[in-house]
C-alpha cells in the first residue's frame, strides 16, 4: 500500500514489552497458590530464583533462534522453519489462543479485581467484568493506530510499574514494623521442599509469572537490528524481573502473615494492608491495578503479530495479516482482543489459570530444545549471536522445565492433558487450513 512507512520499535520499546509481559499477574497471585504446600521461606524464595535462572536460559537459547531467523512470530516462525510448517502452526495456535489472549484476560481480571479492592461494589457482580473488558478494548484501539503511539503507551506504563515496585517493597519494609516470623536461610528440612512433587507444581506457577521473557521474539521483524539488540533486551529484561520477582515475594512474606495470603488470589493487597494500614492498603490496592494496565498493554502489542505472520503464511487465513497504514496489524490485535473479551465473560479466572502455564511452558520446552536440531541440520548458517555457555544452557532449561511438566501431568492430569488437548486441536485446525490454502491457491491460479 502506497504511503506505508517503516517505523521500527526502539530496543528500549521492546525491553519495556518483555518486562510488562512478565510483572503481572503470576508475581501478584501465585505465592497463595504456593503457600498451600510449601512452608519454608528459603524454598519459597528458592522458587522464584530457580524460575528465573530457567527463565535466563531460555531467554539467552531463544536470543540464539531470534538472531538467526529473525522474523516476527516467535516460537511460531522458529518451529515452522527448525522441524515442520505443522509444528509453527501449532505453536502459533496455542500462543494465539492461550499465550497472549488468556494471560492478556487474566491480568484485566486481576486488574478489576484489585481496583474493586478500593471500592465497595456491593452485589453488582458485573462491575468486575465490564472493568476488564473495558481495559482490553481500549488498549486493542490504541495499539491499532502506529507505532508512536504503541510503543509510546508501553514504555510510559513500563517505567511506571518499575518505579511502583521498588517504593512499594522499600516502604513496606519500613512501616511494617516487626517482621512476620519466617526464615529465609537454608533450614535441615529444607531439602525435602525443594526436591518435593510439590516444588516441583509450584514451579509451574512461577513459570507462569515468567512466561514473557520471550516476548521480543514476536517483533523480530519491527525490531531496529534485531541480530544485535535481540540478545540484550532478552536477558536484560528478564534479569530486572528475576530481581524484582525475588524483591516482591520476600516483601510478601517479610510484612504479611502467611496464614492471611495462604490460597489468596491478591496477596499484594494483603501484604499492603499489612504493611499501610486498611486505608494504605485500599490506596496500594488501586496502584497495583494500574502497573497490570503494562501488562494488558504488552500483551496485546505482542501476540497479534503472532496471527498476522500465520495470516501471510496461510492463504485461508489472510485476514490475520492486514495491516494499516503504518504497518500495524490491526485485524490480528481486533481479532485478540475480541477471544480476550470472550475469555473474560465466560471464564472464571481458576478455569484459566489452571492450564495456561504447563501449556505456555512445554511450548517454551520444544522450541528450546529445536535449538539443538537447528545446530546439526544448518551448522552453516549465521548466527550472529551464539547462545552462552551452549549447551549448558538450553540443558538447564530443558531439566528444569521437563522436571516441573513431569509432575504436573502426574499431580495435575486434568490439567496436563487439558493442555495438551489444546496442541491437539491446533494440529487438527492446521490441517484444515492447509487443505484450505492448497484449495485457494489453486482456484486462484485457474
């Protein structure tokens, strides 16, 4: 189309995208979940630090995949060129319709649900809903305009939740007065916890909280020199988190009783109750709903451009792929924002939750391991960034995460095979579209 320009999203746009991305819900609910089964204060730690070093190494094999078949897409355009266009289309299914859209529900709900915190909605039990929704809708309109505008609103609401976090986890600490009696140094039980099947599920909520880091990979294509930039904005994002993960939960379990957060969904306004009072906390309550405005916000920048890059590889598909003026797929970000919505009005947040991180991670667990694959079968190709300390990297990763999906599909079976039921309509769904695009594609050329 005439007139289109070539903007490109600055490092520091996509940095902000990987951060907001990941601080959101997981960080703000999960430790409830956790608490239920596991009692140590160093193993609760110890969960947020091993998610984050799985999370490190994943983000460095992944900062390998992006620099070398730099694309948009993500796991979508790694596992359609490194094993089978089948595979890329399945792994675009499930980051289209549980890995942007679900998590993208999910913070909005948890956003409403925060925000209500501050306000006594009485019996009007639409009010949570109708708040969610609306923070979807509306942000889907403004990153449909151009990239100014897009990046603009995500690096504002990224610095915001940054800065938010850090003065809330120093002036809890202040004014909590005596710290709750929990012990974070290694104890002679700990052993048991951090080896436990329970550590091991637990894992899985933590890897939700992380699920993200590899959010830049789905602006390759709209990236200012990805091959360069794309390895430091995927650790340096996922590092500031990892720190603020570890900061906030041991903020959490400092200034609020663990007997009051144990299977809580909204422990951060739990622990600023604690810590400010009924008032402090109704007020902290209201600030925290606003940093997962960044996370809706980053959602819903990324994942669309996973459906606009099937949309240009799928001929029955090619709504996906349309485009404004500036280059912005508008019909992709139309098309999310609508399932989010949907997901918000029909679900309950446990029905999404639930599924979502054993689902998002043996995505993550494949497309790593295809690192190994693209080694043998292309050992010519560039590769203007090699992923560190290869292959002990993606080995970690791959340990960590099998081990956390072992005992999920074991403890968790409905869950597990839920998720997997997911991949299986995907390869049904690519099917169909295959023979469909063949179809088209022939009747076009006669």
């Amino acid at each position: 189309m005439s007139g289109r320009t070539n903007s490109k999203f600055r490092s520091t746009t996509v940095i902000a995208v990987v951060i907001a991305n990941m601080v959101g819900t997981g960080v703000f609910t999960s430790l409830g979940f956790q608490l239920l089964e596991i009692h140590s204060g160093f193993a609760l730690l110890a969960l947020w630090v091993v998610g984050g070093i799985a999370a490190l190494c994943g983000a460095m094999t992944y900062a390998e995949l992006g620099a070398a078949l730099p694309r948009s897409g993500g796991e979508y355009n790694f596992l359609a060129r490194i094993f089978h266009p089948a595979a890329g289309f399945v792994s675009g299914w499930v980051s289209a319709t549980i890995g942007f859209a679900g998590p993208c529900a999910l913070a909005a709900m948890t956003f409403a649900a925060y925000a209500t915190s501050v306000f006594d909605v009485g019996g009007l039990q639409w009010v949570r809903p109708a708040l969610a929704a609306g923070l979807v809708i509306v942000l889907g309109l403004a990153h449909a305009s151009n990239h100014r505008t897009s990046g603009g609103t995500q690096v504002v609401f990224t610095v915001l939740k940054v800065v938010v976090i850090v003065v809330f986890c120093m002036t809890a600490l202040l004014f909590a007065g005596e710290p709750q009696p929990i012990s974070f140094l290694p104890a002679a039980g700990d052993a048991g916890e951090l080896f436990s099947a329970e550590f091991a599920v637990a894992l899985i909520y933590v890897s939700y909280a992380y699920t993200g880091w590899n959010a830049a990979t789905y602006l390759g294509s709209e990236l200012e020199d990805p091959q360069r930039s794309l390895p430091i904005i995927l650790f340096s994002g996922t590092l500031v988190v990892m720190l603020l993960y570890v900061a906030l939960n041991y903020v959490f379990l400092s200034v609020a009783p663990v007997d009051a957060m144990r299977g809580e969904v909204e422990v951060g306004y739990i622990a600023a109750r604690s810590a400010f009072g009924e008032m402090g906390g109704r007020l902290t309550g209201l600030i925290l709903a606003a940093l997962l405005i960044s996370t809706v916000s980053a959602m819903t920048l990324a994942g669309p451009r996973v459906l606009q890059v099937v949309g240009e590889d799928f001929h029955a598909l090619r709504f996906f792929a349309r485009t404004n003026r500036d280059g912005i797929p508008t019909a992709a970000i139309y098309s999310q924002t609508a399932l989010s919505v949907i997901f918000i009005l029909t679900a309950s947040f446990e029905s999404i939750l639930v599924f979502a991180g054993f689902t998002l991670a043996l995505n993550s667990f494949v497309t790593v391991f295809s690192v190994f694959v693209l080694r043998w079968r292309q050992p010519q190709l560039p590769r203007p960034y090699r992923t560190f300390a290869y292959p002990l990297t993606p080995l970690v990763y791959l340990a960590l995460t099998g081990w956390t999906l072992t005992f999920v599909l074991v403890n968790k079976p409905v869950e597990g095979l839920f998720g997997l039921g997911v991949i299986a309509s995907g390869l049904v769904f690519y099917f169909v579209s295959a023979r469909a695009s063949r179809a088209s594609a022939l009747a076009g050329e006669a």
